[in-house]
C-alpha cells in the first residue's frame, strides 16, 4: 500500500525519467500542488510550460487550461489530468450561438475570457484573463464590445472602463456566483478585523464589499505583500488551505463553505501517478483550423496585454 509521500517521492522520480512538467491550477488539492513544477492561474501555467525543456506536459486542472497550453506549445505533447475534468462556464454558449451574436452585435469586439473552449475562441477577437482583462479592454481599439461568457467579470471590468460600451450573455462561473452577500454579512460579522478578498467571477453584491477584488494569484499575491494578519478568502476554498500552508503566522476564512470547483477535484494525486505512467489521462488533440483560430485570438491577448 503506498502513501501520500511514497506516491509523491514515486510522481517526482517518474515526472524526470519521462521528461515531463507538471502544472498544477491553484484550485487542485495540496498534495498535487506539493509534486507540481508550476502552481497559478491557467493561462500563467501554459505560458510556463511553453518556456522549459520538457516535452511532455500533465495540465492538472480542466480541460480548456489543457487546450491552452497545447496552443502555446503545440509541438509538445500535452496530457489531461483527468478526461472529466471540464469547465461549466466554459461549456455555457455553443458555437451556433456565437456566431448568432456575432450576426446580432456586428460592429462589436468579440472579447473571450480564458474560461472558453478552443472551439469558441475561433471566432473570437481576442481572449482575456481575470488579471488581464482591464488592460486589454482599455487597449482594444473598438468601443462597442461583446463580452463572453462570464457577466459578472465582465460587468466589474464595464464599471472600471466606463468609456467602452459592453454586451454581455447570461453565464458566469455556478461555482463563485452561489457566494451570496448575506456569505459577506456573515463573514464580516464572525472576523470583523479581516480583509475581504475576492474573484470578480463573484456576482457585484459580493465584490462591491471586498478590500480586494482579483484573480487568484491576485489574491494571493496581496496575502504575501499584506502586513495584515486575518483573511476572509473569497474563491474556491483550497485557496484557503493552500496560504494557510504558505503563512502560517496568517489566519483564513472561506466566505463560502460550498465555493468547491468539483470539476478541479477530480483529479487525484493517484491520476498524476497513472498518467505518467501511460495508462490515465488524455492527450489534447486540435484540428489545424481550431488551433490557427484560437491561436489567433490568444495572440492578440498577448499583443493588448504587453
């Protein structure tokens, strides 16, 4: 029977011997974030894997992060963790669908969050991030912008780029929008000396309350410049465990007991091992048109974003 040590002391010595990169999405479980080469947000983890040697690279996370890293690294091979593993928000609007609202806002900028398939990103103008999205939206040249598919990160960037005019479908992240703002009352209420920090994927009744409101390495990224001592962490809980291992002289707090990403749960520190092994997992395969299209959309993300 092995342990969580041996299978990780196991995952280290196999991740070299077949020569691949692990990244881990910061919303997987501590003990895969522990044996991972890299731990952040989705498109920061790509770009990390596209710059190493290795050829082999194993996304722990959902299945959109994976076809991204294949688009930034298509000559390397690239593995899902998990076949399951999938995103609601990214699987919220259809091909068909898009291409309806491309007839209906013609003149508008089609701007995707990261969160969407390849497939949708091929008929998009340009992809954004949570940390991104601001700057980007700000240096796009049109005025009149068609935002997919998350509407509440795309109404917290409207209410700080009130020069450009947005549309916005009705989708978002089912997991960060079931934090209500009796979860803030609450909060506030039980850590009253704690700084409320926040994903904008949350709904506007929650983030109009935060001391902070950003992406997950954001957050993150405040906890380690912050002199201050308490947290009230308000995205997918394993963050909380996660600073919790980082800074131990800290306290955190969920916001929400059920922000839970299920989808990022599925992967098990068991899955790293099999798919390393060659028997668990799969390989992200894009047809030309799909990766030439996405690619297109993601570069221009990088274009905006410098």
């Amino acid at each position: 029977m092995l342990t969580t040590e041996l299978l990780q002391k196991e995952i280290l010595r196999l991740k070299k011997e077949k020569d691949f990169v692990i990244l881990a999405h910061a919303y997987q479980t501590h003990d895969i974030v522990e044996i991972a080469d890299f731990v952040g947000d989705s498109f920061g983890l790509s770009q990390q894997a596209q710059a190493v040697p290795q050829k082999n690279i194993l996304m722990c996370g959902v299945r959109f992060m994976a076809e991204t890293a294949k688009i930034l690294s298509p000559d390397k091979r690239v593995i899902l963790s998990h076949p399951e593993a999938g995103c609601p928000m990214a699987e919220q609007l259809t091909i068909e669908e898009l291409r309806a609202l491309k007839e209906k806002y013609p003149n508008h900028a089609v701007v995707a969050y990261i969160n969407t398939t390849s497939e949708l990103k091929t008929l998009c103008d340009v992809c954004v991030t949570s940390a991104s999205a601001m700057k980007i939206v700000k240096k796009i040249p049109q005025k009149d912008i068609l935002f997919i598919p998350d509407c509440n990160l795309g109404g917290w960037i409207a209410e700080r780029v009130p020069e450009k005019n947005f549309v916005f479908i009705k989708g978002g992240c089912p997991i960060h929008t079931r934090i209500t703002e009796a979860d803030v009352l609450h909060a506030r209420k039980q850590h009253p000396n704690a700084k409320l920090l926040v994903h904008p994927e949350c709904t506007s009744e929650v983030t109009r309350h935060a001391d902070f409101a950003g992406s997950t390495t954001a957050i993150m990224s405040y906890v380690e410049k912050s002199d201050e001592k308490e947290f009230i962490i308000g995205t997918d809980n394993s963050i909380v465990q996660h600073l919790g291992f980082e800074y131990p002289d800290k306290k955190f707090y969920k916001l929400s007991k059920i922000c839970v990403c299920h989808d990022m749960r599925l992967t098990t520190l068991v899955d790293v091992y099999n798919c390393l092994v060659g028997c668990g997992g799969e390989e992200i395969a894009l047809d030309k048109e799909t990766y030439e299209g996405a690619k297109k959309c993601i570069d221009n993300m990088l274009k905006y974003g410098d």
